[in-house]
C-alpha cells in the first residue's frame, strides 16, 4: 500500500514539473531576451512601433524619469538610456525625434514602444501601431525627478521675433545637423524663438559642432549668430 503511495505521488510530482516546463517554455515564447547595444551613431532598426500612455502616466521609467505621457519619449529594449531617435513612419513618410528613457515593447516584432505624445506627433494614436524605421541621431541627458538638472551646452544659432523665420533657418540646418530644434521663450520685450543644435555633454563637443557649422558657407546666412550657449 505504501509502495502504491509512493508511486502515486511520484507520478503527480513528475505531472507538475512537466507542466511547469511547459508553462516556462511558453513564457519565454511570450517574452523578448533583452540585447545589448552599445551608442552607434547612424544605428538603425525596421520593425513596429506601438504606444503607451495613462496608466503609466507619473510612474517612474527605467531611467529614473517620471514618465509624462505628453513628453515626446520612447521605450526600446536595450539601446543606451538618453539615446535620440529619428523615427520615420514607413508607410506615411511622417517623422519625429524621441528620446529613449524607459524599457519596452515586450511584445514579439514590437521594437519601440512610443508615449501617447510621440505617438499623436507620428499621428498613429488612433492605428495604435505602425511600421516605422528608427535611426540613431545623438544622445541626450537624463534628468532625474528631485536633482539638479545637468548642465549642458548647446550650439545657438540665432533668437527671433517671427515664428517663421526661426522654422526656415531650422529646416535650412536639419539636414545636416538632426538634433536642431525650435525653442519658446518670453521677455519683457516680448515672445522669442530661439534656435539650437544640441544638446551636447561638453562644452567642447559643442565647439565641435558650431566649428562645422562655421566652415560650411551653404548653411551660414547673415540673419544666423551661431554661438555656444550653456543650458542648465
């Protein structure tokens, strides 16, 4: 009788520990081994890209970021943390700049998980997915909630008064230079748009880039003053 015990609960415990390896292996079906990659400028990937957004909404990202569904961000499973991302809709043309401060999608052929404000900037908020290419353009600091924002510099290249002229001289540098952007402020004088290419973790990189920018007559105009610019 003993023996018939013995042989029973052997038999169950064998039951369970097969279904045990069939739940693990269908697990790891489900899920995607993280990669490492390393910071390669010009790296870039074709695959899908989806969103994510409210119920994530002030919870703390793999950076330590606070993620903000309104901010143009990005999840991608292993590239560097703070790395910028030219995304490139594939069927639409459409294109934005992301930065990459969480983890994810964990979702088989899913290669970029967007927040709702890069998703509604790609225009996929309502598909809910698209197949896009994303590229490497630059790197950019991560800010942690409660610290001291880092300081950085950035490559100025001119402040004005008419919205339209600060969007010509951005579009007429893009080419060449990725990370270029269009920046609102307000003085007493009135609102400004302030245009800069950045930004950069040394002041030297910064020199770097406005030395480029200085020897390449197409891209000088007369209403640019390019100049480094701290930013903190």
């Amino acid at each position: 009788m003993n023996r018939k015990k013995r042989h029973l609960g052997l038999q169950i415990l064998t039951h369970r520990l097969v279904l045990l390896a069939v739940f693990l292996i269908f697990l790891s079906s489900c899920t995607v081994p993280l990669k490492k990659h390393s910071f390669r400028l010009g790296y870039s990937e074709t695959g899908l890209a989806s969103w994510y957004g409210k119920y994530f909404h002030g919870r703390p990202t793999a950076s330590g970021e606070i993620y903000d569904m309104f901010e143009v961000t990005a999840a991608h499973k292993s590239l560097p943390l703070g790395t910028l991302l030219h995304v490139r809709d594939l069927d639409t043309g459409k294109s934005i700049k992301v930065k990459v401060n969480d983890r994810g999608p964990f979702v088989r052929k899913r290669i970029l998980d967007l927040s709702y404000g890069a998703a509604k900037a790609l225009g996929i908020v309502g598909t809910g997915i698209a197949r896009i290419e994303l590229k490497i353009i630059g790197r950019v600091p991560i800010f942690l909630p409660g610290t001291k924002e880092e300081k950085v510099f950035y490559v100025q290249l001119g402040s004005y008064q008419v919205k339209e002229n600060a969007l010509r001289i951005k579009n007429k540098v893009a080419r060449d230079f990725e990370t270029v952007s269009v920046k609102a402020f307000k003085t007493r004088h009135g609102h400004f748009y302030r245009v800069r290419i950045g930004p950069y973790a040394t002041e030297e990189a910064a020199r770097s880039t406005l030395g480029k920018l200085r020897s390449s007559r197409s891209l000088i105009s007369a209403d640019m003053t390019p100049i480094v610019t701290p930013n903190h």
